[in-house]
C-alpha cells in the first residue's frame, strides 16, 4: 500500500510538472533566469511577485582598506509608496567592511541565515545581523560584470556553489570593452529557513581595475507568492477516483 500511495503521487506530480526532493530540508529548485535583466527582476518587485527581505553584497568598492566600501549586508529593495513605479531602500544595515580582491583570485564565502540571525563571511572576514527575521522561499543571486574607460575586460564568477550541502554549479558575467557591462541571474526557488549557501568567488580585469558596483554579486533573500500543491493523500484520492470511473465506464460499454 506503501509503494502504491508512492507510486500515485509521482504519477500526479509528473502530470502536475511538480518536482519534489524527499527531505524536507534540503528541497529546492534551481530556475533557469537565462537572459533575465534587473529592469525584470525591478519589475517583480514593484508587482508584489516577489519581496526581498535582505541582501548579501561584495563589489570591488575602490579595491583598498579605506574609502569605498567591498562588503555589506543591504536593506531590501522596495516600493516607494509615493511612487509605485520608483524602487527605493537598499542601503547597508550596519556599517560595510572593507576588503581588497586580488585579481583572479578566489574567495571563499558562507551566507547563514537562521530565520533571525544573518551571517556573512568573505575571505575570513564576519557581517552580521538580527535585524531581518520571518520567512524566506527564494534566493537570487545576481552577477554583475562591467568596465570603463580605463579597463578593457572584467569578470565576476561564483563558483562552487553548495545549497544546504547540495551542489548547484556556478553563475558567472564577463565583459569585453570599454563602458559596458553583463549581468546574469540563478534563482533558488521553494526553499524555507535555516538555510547556508557557500561558494568562491572570483573578480578579474585587465588594465585599471573598475570600481564602485561594476564588478560585484548579490545574494537577494526573499520571498513570492505560494501557490498550494495538493497533498498525497488528496492526489492519491483524485487519482483512485479517476479510475473507478474509468473501470465504471468500461463495464458500462460492454453492458451495452
């Protein structure tokens, strides 16, 4: 009876284009955001499709130990109520820390979040907060690649990646040419608190390194709408019902 219940439930969520991972913890669902642009992504905030709760930042700032800032953990980005076509927020929460990137070279960093606590390690160094508390379904992780006048090439790479202890490949932007840029998105989606998200990052140029946000990533926490998927039971009833009055069908036809 066990197998059968099993059995029905795979059958309705392959029907229903649901995939489902047993262990509760670890379930999650990679999106493909090929293409996928920040005017988008500002768009599924100003729709209510999406809600950040807090963000986890490093950008080259001015690549030293003074002055502009590398690392922080962000506001979230939210709907101005004056003008609902306006984003505002975004801001630091505490104060930013600084850091300096070696050129095409790696970097190790942990997001922990524990439905009340916000750790954020890079390279050794800890932010962290207890501002952002409640629930989270989905995580955007953003690359942003970009030059100016004075640099030719840049890149900004995570690689790594590893999701509550599960894998879950890379994200990466590169950009050839004076004053231009690439950004790439991956969403994780249907995932719940505590969560912790490793990986490497990895930024690189060639001629005068750019500064500010023009080479950077964020890891955007937050949460969408939920659309309720039928529980086993109930699916396993749906089905069992669909065949009895199929067998009921049936047996009428050869009645007749």
């Amino acid at each position: 009876m066990k197998r059968l219940r099993q059995t029905l439930f795979a059958l309705a969520t392959l029907g229903l284009g649901i995939f489902s991972v047993s262990s509760a913890a670890n379930a999650f669902t990679l999106v493909d955001r090929t293409g996928f642009t920040d005017d988008e992504f500002n768009n599924l905030i100003k729709t209510g499709e999406y809600a950040e709760l807090f963000v986890a930042q490093s950008r080259i700032g001015n690549n030293s130990n003074n002055g502009d800032y590398e690392l922080s953990i962000n506001n979230p980005i939210v709907p101005d109520p004056t003008n609902p076509n306006k984003l505002i927020g975004g801001l630091p929460v505490n104060s930013p820390l600084q850091h300096t990137w070696g050129n095409g070279n790696l970097v190790d960093f942990i997001l922990e979040y524990t439905g009340s606590v916000v750790n954020y390690t890079v390279g050794g160094k800890l932010l962290s907060t207890n501002v952002f508390s409640g629930p989270v379904t989905d995580i955007f992780l953003r690359t942003r690649a970009g030059t100016k006048s004075n640099s030719t090439k840049s890149r900004m790479e995570l690689s790594n990646l590893v999701f509550n202890g599960v894998g879950i490949g890379s994200l990466s932007s590169s950009v050839v040419g004076s004053n231009s840029s690439d950004i790439d998105y991956l969403q994780i989606a249907g995932i719940s608190s505590p969560f912790t998200l490793t990986g490497k990052s990895l930024m690189s140029w060639e001629g005068i390194a750019p500064n500010g946000s023009n080479i950077a990533y964020q890891i955007k926490v937050g949460t969408t709408p939920q659309t309720e998927v039928p529980e086993p039971a109930t699916v396993a009833a749906i089905l069992l019902t669909g065949g009895v009055l199929a067998l009921g069908k049936k047996k009428e036809q050869k009645a007749n």
